[in-house]
C-alpha cells in the first residue's frame, strides 16, 4: 500500500482537481449539493476575492495511487488578528475518503503550516469570513444540503475527534412547515407594532428596486451581529463581491425590508427559494444548461431558504420580527411554500432562534467547527 502525500495546489489544472474533488466523491450522493466550479476557481482568485486583500491562504492536494484522495485549504485572516486579537490558521475545504491515513496527513499539513507561522492553533472547517461556509456537517446527514452549507460523510467528524481535534464552535439549523393559517397573535401584533413605530414594508416592483438597499442591508448585519465575539465587519469590497455573486439569484418576492418613517431600513430579510436540486442537476455549471434548472425552481417550488435576517439593535427587543413573518407568511402562501429551512446559526444565539419558536421548528442539522492547540 503506498504512502499518503499532501502536496501544494501549484497550478490551474491543479486547482480545478482542488475544486472538482469532492463533486467526484459525491458523485452518487443524494444529499450533497455542488458549488458552481467557477465560483469555486474564483475564491482563489486575488482580483475576485476581496479576503485575500487581507489573508493568505495555501490549497493542498492528498494523493495515494496516483489519485486524488483528499483536499485541505489553510488560511491566517490578518484582519482578525488585528482587529480581534485571534491569532490561528483556518482550515477548510477539506474532503477525504474513508481512509485515516489520508485525514491525518491533511491535518498535520494544517499543523504544519500553523508552525511555520508560529501559530498555536488551528480551527475549521470555515472560510476566509463570516459569510463563508462554515462548520463539519455532524448531525442530519439524510437531508439535503442548501446553496450555503457544507455537506460531508458522517466518518469525517469521527476522524477529525481522533485526531484530537475538539469542538470549537456550534451550529443549529431548523426545519419549518410554514403554516397555512398565521397565528393570530402575529397578525394583531405585526399590526400594532408597525403603526406604534411608524414602521412599513416596502413592495419591489423588480429586482432592480432591491440595489439601492443591498449596501444598507449588509451595514445593517454588521449592527444585527457586532456583538457576537467572532463577528468581524464586512468591507465595501466584500459587499461588491456578495452582490455580484448572489443577487442574480435573488428573487423579488423573497426579499423583505422593513423601513421607518424617514425609510431608513430597520429589518430585514433574504430568503430564496431552494435552489438545492437545481444546483445538482446543474452539476457545477451554469451553461448550457445549468440556468434553466435555477428558472424553474424560481418558478416552481414549495421550499424556500432563510439567508440573512438583520435587525437594527434598537428595534431587536421591540416585536419588529412579527412584521417580518407576516409578510413572509402571505408570500409564502401565495407562492406555494411549504417548507422552510433556516441557514446555521450559532447555538448560543438565542435571539435569532427565537424568531422560529411560532413556527414549531425541527432541529434537523447541526455543525460545528474543530480546533487543535499545539
């Protein structure tokens, strides 16, 4: 049986290997939901991806056979050592077969690479930001992945603990059947509260009357989300970034903003309709064929995704959110949904769970993130 070797990612045939790995270990997987290989190719990009303005990152390959057996991407956020004081490499991307060899030459690549930095600690998987993927996958491994979250096999934890690897952060993910009937209380009080505070939904006539908000909206999630300890800001050139790559997705009708009386945005939120089973029949490309799948599940669909739900601080205590539900309940009926999925949220962020408790939600998924000090 020949050795394992973890060699850099050197070349573009290289990086789309990186890419493509595991869209050929889940070939037959029905629950795992492959990126867009462009997108993916991009991420390492320094014209394309705003992070790296600030970040260093390395890609590695695990080869055994002549094959392809694992992947592993290390990154030292300088942005977060400056501005929070964390000092650690980031690990992610990383896939691997069954085989415990190969998981633990990945990781001693990490560990390795944190030395050479005179770092004592690695964390993952998770990106280069907060609004990168994030968390291994350890609980709900029979549901479908969304657009947003890391699907993996369920040995990949179990390998990642014997390696001594120790949970660092954790995630939760809720499963809703959207009601047909809204709780009266949600109607009376959404009422209530939008006339005690001047407070108003607006109506998008098109997609293009959503832009002048979008930059409002990520400031917004900066105020929504500055007090958790690992929240660092998002930069104009990161706001570009996400627009370009995620608002030709977007559809009207799932995006709702709240504004008060002078229309300075209060809330908001992003949700989408499942692009899940569009993506895996896309299979990574979005031509020929791949954007008429993204049509009809815009068209047709009774699932949706929550993705960014911001609420300013001096209304997050004032019933705002029932306004926000109202408006998500008549759309969703309208459109034919009957279930909704919420993105990972932080176990401890208990604000944000709460918004579903009216709901009767199902914790279907849970994630979390690794950490190893040295």
């Amino acid at each position: 049986m020949s050795a394992v070797s973890v060699l850099e990612v050197k070349t573009p045939n290289e990086l789309k290997l990186f890419v493509k790995f595991p869209m050929d270990l889940y070939k037959n997987n029905p629950y795992y939901v492959p990126s867009f290989i462009k997108d993916e190719i991009k991420v390492w990009d320094a014209k394309e991806n705003p992070a790296l303005d600030y970040s260093e990152a390395k890609q590695f390959l695990a080869w055994k056979d002549k094959k392809v057996v694992g992947r592993i991407a290390v990154i030292i956020n300088h942005k977060e050592e400056k501005e929070l004081g964390i000092r650690k490499v980031r690990f992610g991307w990383i896939d691997f077969i069954d085989d415990r060899e190969v998981s633990k030459a990945l990781i001693d690549m990490a560990i390795s690479y944190a030395k050479e930095h005179q770092i004592d600690t690695i964390e993952g998987p998770m990106g280069f930001t907060n609004l990168d993927k994030a968390g291994m996958l350890t609980f709900g491994f029979e549901k479908i992945a969304t657009m947003i979250g890391i699907y993996n096999h369920a040995y990949y934890p179990q390998h990642i603990e014997d390696l001594g690897l120790v949970k660092e952060k954790e995630w939760v993910e809720f499963e809703m059947n959207f009601p047909k009937v809204l709780p009266p209380k949600v109607e009376k009080f959404s009422k209530l509260i939008a006339e005690k505070y001047n407070l108003r939904v607006l109506n998008f006539k098109s997609k293009e009357e959503i832009l002048p908000y979008v930059k409002p909206m990520f400031k917004l999630l900066d105020e929504t989300y500055k007090h958790l300890s690992t929240y660092t800001p998002i930069s104009e050139e990161q706001i570009k970034t996400y627009k370009e790559k995620f608002f030709p997705l977007i559809a009207k009708n799932y995006v709702i903003c709240v504004v008060d009386e002078h229309n300075e945005l209060v809330s908001f939120a992003v949700t989408m309709p499942s692009y899940s089973k569009a993506l895996q029949k896309a299979k990574g490309k979005l031509f020929p064929f791949g954007w008429w799948h993204f049509l009809q599940a815009e068209k047709k669909n009774d699932r949706a995704n929550f993705y960014l739900i911001g609420i300013h601080p001096e209304y997050q205590r004032r019933g705002v959110t029932a306004i926000i539900f109202k408006e998500i309940f008549v759309r969703f009926n309208s459109m034919g949904i009957d279930f909704a999925e919420t993105n990972p949220e932080l176990e401890e962020n208990k604000s944000v769970q709460v918004l579903w408790q009216d709901y009767n939600p199902v914790n279907h998924k849970r994630r979390r993130t690794y950490s190893l000090k040295f």
